[in-house]
C-alpha cells in the first residue's frame, strides 16, 4: 500500500492555531509547533510512539492565554521532522530535544513527555539538567526503573514486553501498523484509553490524525526502531552504559501525571521512578487511561499551569 500524499497530520486552521516552524537541532531539522508569548518561559512538549506534535493541540487550546510559550516537536522520525537512518534511542532523542531548547532561543525549558517522550524528559534531564526546569511526564517512567521492573517483574509489564518483542521482527510490525489504512493505530489508541471516551468527537478526531501520521513514509519503520533500541540495548552493553548515565538521583524536580485506567500503570513504577528526582509529586487522574492529556486536556492543563508557576 502507498502511503499517502501528505508530510504531517493536518495542522488546524483558525487565529488561535499553533504556528509551525522547522528547527534545525544537531544537523537535523525537526519540526515544531508553537504558541503563545514569545518572551515567556518555554514549555516543550514530546510526544511517545505513534504520536507526533499534532496530539498535544487540545492540551494547547486549555492552555492558550497562559503566560508561556508553548512548542510540541515531531520526533526525528516522525511527522514532518528529518528521517534519518540512525538516531533512535533516548541519547541521541535527549540531544535532539536539547538542540531544539537552544535553537529556539532559551537556556532551559520545562519538558512535558507523554511514554515514551517521558523516558526522553529523563535523559535529557539526567545528561543536560542545565536544560531542564521542571520535567512533567505523562503515563511514563524513569528507563532504567522502567527496564528493570521488566527484567525482574515482565508478567507485570506483560503489554509493554509484548509490544517490543513484537516490534524486534523484521518488517511484520511495519506491515502490521500499514494494513487496512492504518487500523492498528486505533488499536492501539483505543485499547489505552478509557471507555468513556471512545465515543467522544475528540476520539475520533484524534483516531484520524493517528492513522494519518503512521501513514507518512518512513514513519511506521522509524517508530518502532524506538520500541527496538529500548528492547536491544537490554542484551548488548550499550544498555549498561546508557544506566550508568544515570545519577541516582536527577537534580530536577518531576511531577508525575498518570491515569488510573492506563493499563500499563503500576503504583510501584510511578513511585520508584520520582525517587530518582530531587523532588517527586505524582498525581493519579480517575477514570482516564494511557492518554490523560488528550483524554481530558482541562485537568491535565490545570496541573500543569500549577506546576510550572511554582517551578
């Protein structure tokens, strides 16, 4: 099947619409949309697997009039942003997200990471904290808890080890994203959501732009080289060497946003990962799944605009 003729989901119309803009980050350019006071402290958004920057605009409207400047970025790989051969695990995506603090003219920024975007927060905030003010994550963990709680606990973990044994099979799982227009995409969105709502136009909508993004060339190959760093650095060296990175604990304060319908939350995860930061709050939001910032922007935004006044 061909994929479509488009570049990246298509961006919203209308005077309060995010502006979009390339950034040029470590020789690769990665695109971005932004909004709000130029001047103002930046709030940078980093999305997980299948997702892009276009997932964070309901997040983006609760947010509009705040005093900050809001940017959400496609990950190298995904969206508009550069397609590189190389370049998929958290070191180099935490030096892309760096590159794109400085490139848009700040020293630091407060990183807010949904998954997978989450794992890249902690990275960037373990290897650069200079470039971090605040880390807000969103149904993540710190990677190395994360790969541990797999190693030792994987029957918990059982949808996350599925999913990146899956992803290590050559070409199936591209194949798989590809068929019936992209189906699995919902699948995916579906079963991480609360039920309440899937029958919402936002669920819909947000189902479209999902299936529309995994359709952009390259983009279901170069998401799941993502998935597979995660699960081969665990059997080469190069995964201990990434651990020892790590501080023990990071000099940045992390709140923690997860719902309690994601069925990949465990208490004992969420908890063990904010040990690992100079300061931890968690918030557990009722009734929302893996996807709380699309799932119910107001709430996740009143956290956020919480956090980053005080922070």
């Amino acid at each position: 099947m061909q994929s479509p003729d488009f570049s990246s989901p298509a961006n919203p119309e209308g005077a309060d619409a995010p502006e979009g803009t390339y950034v040029h980050s470590r020789g690769i350019r990665l695109y971005a949309e932004q909004q709000g006071p130029k001047r103002a402290p930046l709030v940078l958004f980093v999305h997980g697997f299948g997702g892009g920057s276009f997932e964070w605009r309901p997040l983006f409207r609760e947010l509009a009039g705040t005093d900050v400047r809001l940017a959400a970025v496609d990950l190298r790989g995904y969206g508009k942003s550069d397609k590189t051969p190389r370049g998929y695990d958290l070191t180099t995506a935490a030096s892309d997200i760096a590159g794109v603090v400085r490139r848009l003219g700040y020293e630091h920024a407060t990183i807010v990471g949904h998954g997978y975007g989450g794992m890249i927060g902690w990275t960037l905030a373990a290897h650069e904290p200079a470039r971090v003010s605040s880390l807000i994550t969103i149904s993540s963990a710190h990677p190395v808890v994360q790969a541990r709680a797999v190693a030792l606990r994987p029957t918990s973990q059982w949808r996350r080890v599925r999913h990146g044994l899956f992803s290590q099979l050559p070409r199936l799982p591209e194949k798989r994203l590809l068929d019936n227009d992209a189906a699995q995409a919902e699948i995916y969105f579906r079963e991480r959501t609360a039920p309440g709502f899937r029958d919402t136009e936002r669920y819909r909508e947000q189902v479209a732009l999902r299936r529309d993004a995994i359709r952009i060339d390259k983009v279901a190959h170069l998401s799941n080289e993502y998935v597979r760093w995660l699960f081969r650095s665990r059997l080469r060296p190069e995964g201990a060497r990434f651990d020892s990175t790590f501080p023990r604990q990071v000099p940045v304060d992390v709140l923690a946003i997860d719902g309690s319908m994601d069925p990949g939350y465990t208490e004992k995860v969420a908890h063990s990962s904010l040990e690992r930061a100079r300061s931890g709050r968690a918030e557990l939001l009722y009734g929302l799944g893996h996807f709380s910032h699309v799932e119910d922007p107001e709430a996740v935004a009143a956290l956020i605009t919480g956090y980053v006044a005080t922070h």
